[in-house]
C-alpha cells in the first residue's frame, strides 16, 4: 500500500519542483500574450546569470521586458513566409531573447525566485508551443528543451508549455 501512495505522489514531486513555469500556461489564439517566465532555482545550488529562451514557431511581435542589472538582447530570423501588421511588410522576427546579469550583484541566487517577461501575439489558431529555455549558472546549465513524446512522456528537463486555446466568443 505505501509502494502505491509513493506512486501517485511522484507525479506531484516533479510538479513542485518544476523550474521553469509560465505564470499563465494557456491563452487564447490569436491574442496579446504576456508570457512571464518563472525561474524559480539555480543550478545545482549555484547562481543563474543567463536566461536565454528560444521562441515558439508561430509568435508575431514579441517584445521582451528589460530588467534592471541585466543586459537584454534579441536575435532575429527571416520568416518563410512574411506577414503585414499595422501596414508594413513583416519579414523576420525576434527567435531568441536573452537576459544577462551585469554583475554578479545581479545574479539570481539559488534561494531566489524572479520573472523574465515578454509579449507578443498568439496564433490565430489553437496549438500547443514550446519555449525552450537555457538556464546558464556560475557553473553549470540547465536546458529546459526536452518537448515530451511518446518515447518519452515525462522529459527530465522539459520545455515551458503553452497551450494556445480557441477563442470564447465573436471572432
């Protein structure tokens, strides 16, 4: 009987320890999202002080939020296909957006928790997109880019999902 409640509480240990989070996992197609970011350890008890996340397929306009102490930076591709938006001719987008700490003042520690932030609009139509997230510390990284599969169903070291939903109403 214990074996049994052990195993129904291992799913629950691999939810609180999740690392990086978004604070709102589903959002409607579409739309303006916020995607905040949580990040809620180090690595192997050592400081962050890199947050480099690689965008989902499928975001138009996404703009990171600074933070103070930290360095922002974007990269940006061609798309396949160009869009319009607002009366201009879109041909590439930001692909990858990275925080980095200036000083070690800055560093987020192990015991602390903080936030990375960006908006951008959603796909007009519903899907499930990954952030994959490279967690670089003093020593060490984390990649958070595994994308579950039926070869692997619970990755150790996942990507932040987002499930994009369709919309309540009116169009």
């Amino acid at each position: 009987m214990k074996y049994f409640i052990a195993s129904l509480l291992l799913p629950l240990s691999v939810i609180a320890q999740a690392h990086v989070t978004l604070e709102q996992p589903e959002a409607e197609a579409g739309k303006s999202y916020k995607a905040v970011l949580r990040v809620g350890h180090g690595c192997d008890g050592k400081a962050t002080r890199q947050v480099i996340v690689t965008l989902p397929s499928g975001l138009r306009g996404a703009k990171p939020m600074p933070k103070p102490g930290w360095e922002l930076a974007t990269h940006r591709a061609l798309l396949e296909r160009p869009y319009e938006s607002h009366g201009k001719s879109i041909a590439d987008e930001v692909v990858e957006v990275r925080w980095t700490a200036l000083t070690e003042a800055n560093f987020l520690q192990d015991d602390w928790y903080d936030e990375f932030t960006l908006r951008a609009t959603l796909p007009a139509a519903p899907a499930t997109l990954w952030f994959k997230v490279r967690q670089v510390c003093i020593k060490g990284e984390l990649n958070w880019s595994e994308v579950p599969s039926a070869a692997v169903p619970r990755p150790g070291v996942p990507a932040v999902r987002l499930d994009v939903v369709k919309g309540g109403g009116g169009g």
